[in-house]
C-alpha cells in the first residue's frame, strides 16, 4: 500500500484493518481479543521506544442482544486490565452513544448505551468525538476514539470527517503526538511548565494524572463541556507545576 511516496503496511484481524508507517511504528503483535468483534495490536513507536496498544472494535447492532454486547465489552476490559498498559486507545463502531450525546440530541438511552457508559467510567476513558454525528442515516454517534484520561493531553484533534464515508458511516479521526518528538497535543499543560520537561518528568506527570483520575472525574461532574474543559486544562497545569516545581497557572474556577 502507498500513499504520497509513503510505503504502508497493513493487516486485518476480527474485520478490522489496521495500516500503519513500518518506517515509525514497529508492530509487535496482532490479536483477535474476541472473535470477528475485537483485536488488538501492539506496538512500539521507533522515534521514542514507547510500547502502545489499539484495540478495533465493532460492537454488535443496539436492540439486538445486550446480553453479548456485555460480554464482549466485558471480555476488552479484562484484556486490558490483565495486560495493564495505559498507553492505549480503543476505537470502533461501538453502537452505543455516550451520556453527553444522549442528553445533547433528548434521545432515549438504551441498554447497551448504559453499558458503554459503564465501561468509559470503569476504565477512566474519555471520549474524543464529542461534536458530531457519525452515523448519517440515524444521526447517532456511535463511532468513537476513547483515551484514557491521563493520555488526554497526548491528543491534538479528534473529528468525524465531514466529506469521506463508507456506507452510511463517517470516518472518525484522532491526532495523538504519542510518544513522537515533537509535540504533546494542544490540550496539554502550558507550555512554560514542560518545555524542559525530559521523560522522566512525563512519568511523573503522567503517575500524578492517573492517582488523579477520580478526583478529576468527581470535579467534571455533569457540567457542561467548557467547564469540564477548563477543570482538566487546571488539572493538567497544576501536576505540570509539581513536576517542574513552578506555579500554577488556572483557567477560571474549578
């Protein structure tokens, strides 16, 4: 496969095909995690060394057994957890929406959305997409990146594009400077606390994110996105300020 000069490698696992740049990513190893529903591969970024795992789902339609897309949500957790790697992203058709979603568009909220619901609270996931719809006829946003909270600052944009589809679904797209030189994102702790920040710093900051999760989560509450936005730019900022032993720069109450 190539694409402006760039040779791509690809594979396909579980009906999902993952293609990446064999000149920036190493893959270690491809698997099915639940059979034609979930894989997952890892792999190591050359540039910094950092081991990373995606996980591609497609979750079964809504309204047809709740009962297996439990199981299969359950079955990703424990791979997960068992694994305990926090540099991941899960994404997917997950045929299911978020609260936030739900509450945006008055839609009624189903079984299998109060079990996605359930999961992004049991991991500390966010959900990237947040603005658009993603499936054109229904208008329902059930494709999605998620992070892990403490990654969040790794993410630079998160969109649905407005002018590629496939059948009746957009294709959902995330920018993360995920170990890269270069870059941490824009929703990341201001620029004074980490521009001499080395890897050791990121371990820190990144451990007193995550000892923070729930404390973070607590605080966002059911608040409206541009509060929840501004209590994580703080959040960022003050374990940005630890690490480099500055003040803390916030940005209005949280």
């Amino acid at each position: 496969m190539q694409s402006e000069g760039t040779d791509y490698s690809a594979r396909r696992r579980a009906g999902i095909y993952y293609v990446w740049d064999p000149t920036k990513i190493l893959i270690d190893g491809l698997e099915e995690v639940y059979a034609s529903r979930v894989a997952r591969v890892s792999m190591h970024v050359l540039d910094s060394g950092k081991e990373q795992e995606v996980y591609g789902v497609y979750m079964p339609a809504r309204d047809n057994k709740a009962e297996r897309t439990e199981e299969i949500w359950n079955t990703l957790m424990q791979d997960i957890t068992e694994r305990g790697n926090r540099n991941f992203i899960v994404n997917g058709d997950f045929n299911a929406e978020t609260e936030a979603w739900i509450s945006k568009t008055g839609r009624t909220q189903k079984e299998e959305d109060v079990i996605y619901k359930g999961v992004i609270e049991d991991l500390n996931l966010v959900a990237s997409v947040t603005k658009n719809y993603t499936f054109k006829k229904a208008q329902t946003q059930v494709d999605n990146i998620l992070v892990p909270i403490e990654l969040i600052h790794n993410l630079k944009e998160a969109y649905a594009s407005t002018g590629v589809w496939e059948k009746d679904h957009k294709i959902v797209m995330a920018t993360l400077a995920w170990g890269m030189k270069g870059g941490r994102g824009e929703r990341r702790p201001t620029r004074r606390y980490t521009d001499n920040f080395h890897e050791t710093h990121w371990l820190k900051y990144e451990q007193i994110l995550q000892e923070r999760t729930n404390e973070i989560q607590e605080k966002m509450g059911n608040k409206k996105p541009s509060d929840k936005l501004r209590i994580l730019q703080n959040a960022l900022n003050k374990a940005a300020a630890e690490v480099a032993g500055g003040d803390i720069e916030t940005r209005g109450a949280d």
